[in-house]
C-alpha cells in the first residue's frame, strides 16, 4: 500500500501512527498517512531556522523567479496534480483543476511581490531628518489546511510567506494529503532552497506541537470554527500571530425581480458543486415573498432532477463523493435533524448508490423548504449537497437573516435593482458580499475573509492583508549631521517642528 511521507530537510525519523487515506469513489483505504509528533516538527524547525536568514537576504526579484518557474511546473503538471486531488477528496477533475488554478493566482500575485514589498519615505520630515519604512519577513510560518481546498489553500498560505521571505511548514489535512507534498517538491525543483518549504502530516497532535513552537512566528489556518477558535487562543497564548478561518453558512438573497432561471443555474453550482464541501458554498436562499419561492422552487425541482453526480474521473458528473464515510454519515443526520426540527424536505439525497461503486461516499442532492431561523440545521454548518430554503416576507428580513447568523463569511444577492443592491452590500453583516454573483471569492490581488465566527483575527488572507500578515514592518529615523552642534537640548525628546 501507498505510504504518504513528511516532507523534511532534516534528519527525520520514521512515522510510527499512522493514518488511513480513503479513495471516496470506491470507499477502499488506497494508501497510509504518516502521523508525525512535536519531536519531528522540531527537526523540521531546525532546518528552516537554518535556511531562513539566507532567503530572506535573497534579492526580492530572485524570490519572484522562484515563483514564476513554480507556477509554470505546476500548469506544466496541472492534469497530474488534479488526478491525484481528486482521487483523494472525490471532486471531480474540472473542480480539482479550478481548486489548483483559484491557488495559482496567487502565486501569480506574488510573482510581483518585489513591488508590494516596498517601504514608505518621507524625506525632510524634521531638520535633516528622513524617515523610512522597511517589511521583513516574520521569520518562520505555518499553515494548517482543511481537506475541502488541498491546493488551493497551501498555495494561498504559503506563496505569500514564501514571497516575503519567510520559511514555511504545511500541515494538511490528513485525510486528502498528497497534493501538498507534490506542491512541495515542485517548488523544490523551481530553485526554491531545501528548508524552506516542509511538508508534516499529523492530527491534533501535531497541530498542539505547532501551535507550542516556539521558533514558529505566524500561524495561518482553514477549518471548522470551533478549531478555528481553538487555533487562535491557543497560538496568540502562546505569542504568535494568528488568523484562523472558520466555518460559513452563506445566504443567497433572492429579490423578487431577479432573473430566476440564473439564480437556478448559480444555485445548482453553489450548493452542490464539490458536494456542498466549500466554505464559500450558497447553502441557504432566501427568496422574498412566497410567490418568488414558489417560482423559484418550480426552477429548482427540475434543475436538481438533472444534476448528476458520479465519479471524479466522469467528465459528466456535476459532482463527486463527499470525502470519507464519517463526513457522509455527518451529513445525512443533518438531514435526518432537519427533518426532525420540521422542515419540509422536498428532495433526500440520503441513500444514494452509484451503480459499480456502492461502497462510495456518494450523497445525493437534497431540498429543504420552510426552514427557519430556530432550526439548529439552520445554525450551523452542513457542508455537504444540501440546500435549504428559508423565505422572507420583505427586504428587511432578508438583510438581517445573513447579518444576524453566527457565521459572517459570504452572501449574495440576486436583483436587478441597483439600489437594492447597493443598500445590501452596504449594511449586511458579512465579510465578503457577491451582487449577482454567487459565490463571491475575491480575486487573489484583493483579500479572504469572513466576520464574525467565520474568522478570528486581525488579517486576511493573500492580498495586501496577506502581506501584512507575513511581515512586520520596521521603521527608521535617520540623521547625517554635518560636524556642526545644533545647540539643541539631548535630554528633551526629539520632535520634528
């Protein structure tokens, strides 16, 4: 069977847990994870220590070549990458190589990282005195990465702190961990030096080592909120900096004169594609007025009729597995709960068997209607292929329904009324905000991320906010003076009047 190793530069010892890594398609373990401790992450601390003052003294367009020759070996190595991500998590390949493209524009982003990493000057801000500003790198990071995203979010996390010259350690999920470490070796071959880029695999363990490191600076995570919040209390007790990334449970507003047959189009991608395993997915619609939900439920019924799920390797499956048996399991009982709670469901998915691969992890895409606010599957976050519908009798209801969540990640809002539009963006209580876009992931030269318990911290993800995350900015005031005294007081503090 397939072993999954760390990837170190250092003398490392052999894994002795182990973990088991599924083919979703086919439900049979197809390979084992290594499962590292705080004694092999020590090892891998050691080396970056080792390699990091060298990268960081590197030239900042010598770094931005590493980065171009990694985006042209991953492109180069796109369909391999893709297989093997599916194979893992179950997204069908189109979905795999979007997962890989939406990280490459990062990476694209920080081709240009000598430009975004200049300072600020002022000259002559006091009598022959200037002021500068510099950003250096943190010194050593880490990314803990969910299973839903494996290559777009390592390449989001660490292109940015690898641009600016810090040294990075991945830990993946363990369940889909492949892709990692081929990102890994393909920045090795693109002139990126050994230490640098470490991959370590690890459960709870291995997260607790790395948020107890005390060589480890910065700490950016992807997860459920609960860990979320775990990940950030435990890393800034500890003196690091931290932003964790939580669970999401984003609203789609459906106005009353918004065009039905592309919001249903935009729905059956949102809520179902990758199997509802996205955090940015459209789990929840609110159309105003019950003759909007009547025309769009009409819409919808037919549209989920013709969804086809399948395996990852069928080019005409809409979507694939979910990725192991406990998540399925997971979230047929939040059907079951919402069934329970009195939801009306419309559409079961639970049961579902592709013929020829039974023993996969396949759910079928699910409806609820009249879901309401009281309903704990309404709460929280079921990150499968369901969708619930949660009617609201005007604007203002719909405005608060998102803003009023727990969860603040995404939303979005279908209407052809610019006003609407605008007053919505402008007073919803969530950090990212789609009009007549579905799921609203900014491009990779703006910024991730939620509010409310979709993230904790200060900063966000790629961008300029990524940036800032990855460096500490230092600022230096300087004089050459010219031999002559200027009578001044020494023992006054200095001013620039």
């Amino acid at each position: 069977m397939r072993q999954i190793d760390h990837l170190t530069h250092g003398a490392a010892a052999p894994s002795i847990r182990f973990g088991d890594v599924y083919n979703p398609n086919t439900g049979a373990v197809q390979a084992r994870v290594g499962l590292g401790d705080a004694a092999l992450l020590d090892i891998v601390v050691q080396a970056a220590l080792k390699a990091q003052p060298l990268w960081a003294a590197t030239n900042p367009q010598r770094r931005a070549r590493v980065m171009f020759e990694f985006k042209r070996l991953v492109e180069a190595n796109m369909d391999e990458l893709a297989h093997l991500l599916s194979s893992e998590h179950g997204k069908v390949i189109a979905d795999s190589k979007g997962d890989i493209q939406r990280g490459l524009e990062v990476i694209e982003f920080c081709c240009g990282i000598p430009h975004v990493l200049k300072g600020e000057y002022t000259q002559g801000a006091g009598p022959g005195i200037d002021v500068y500003s510099m950003r250096q790198p943190i010194g050593i990071g880490a990314g803990i990465t969910p299973f839903n995203f494996p290559a777009m979010i390592p390449l989001w996390m660490s292109g940015v702190a690898i641009a600016t010259g810090n040294a990075f350690i991945i830990k993946p999920s363990e369940r889909d961990p492949s892709v990692p470490v081929r990102l890994a070796e393909l920045f090795l071959e693109a002139g990126l030096p050994q230490g640098i880029c470490q991959v370590v695999h690890g459960d709870k363990e291995m997260v607790d080592a790395i948020l107890d490191h005390p060589a480890i600076g910065a700490i950016s995570f992807v997860g459920s909120s609960d860990i979320a919040h775990y990940v950030y209390q435990r890393g800034v007790a500890a003196g690091k900096r931290v932003q964790a990334m939580g669970g999401a449970k984003n609203h789609g507003i459906v106005m009353p004169d918004a065009d039905l047959d592309q919001v249903v189009n935009d729905l059956s991608g949102a809520a179902f594609g990758s199997a509802g395993e996205r955090c940015m997915a459209l789990p929840v619609v609110v159309p105003v007025g019950d003759k909007t939900a009547e025309a769009l439920k009409e819409k919808l019924l037919p549209a989920i009729e013709k969804l086809r799920v399948g395996v990852s390797t069928d080019n005409d499956a809409h979507y694939g597995p979910v990725v192991n048996a406990a998540h399925k399991a997971r979230v047929e009982g939040w059907i079951q709960k919402g069934v329970d709670e009195g939801a009306e469901l419309v559409v079961d998915g639970r049961g579902f068997k592709l013929q020829g691969h039974e023993d996969g992890f396949f759910i079928g895409p699910s409806l609820f209607d009249h879901v309401t606010t009281d309903m704990e599957s309404y709460k929280e976050e079921i990150f499968g292929p369901v969708l619930q519908i949660v009617r609201a009798p005007d604007f203002e209801t719909a405005l608060r329904l998102p803003s009023e969540h727990q969860y603040g990640n995404g939303v979005a809002i279908f209407t052809r009324n610019g006003h609407a539009a605008r007053e919505f963006a402008a007073r919803v209580n969530v950090g990212m905000v789609g009009i007549n876009v579905p799921i609203p992931v900014p491009v990779a030269y703006h910024t991730f991320g939620g509010w409310k318990r979709s993230a904790f911290g200060d900063t966000n993800q790629h961008g300029m906010e990524g940036v800032k995350f990855w460096t500490k900015v230092k600022t230096i005031t300087q004089r050459w003076p010219d031999g002559s005294p200027d009578g001044g007081n020494a023992f006054v503090i200095p001013t620039m009047g």
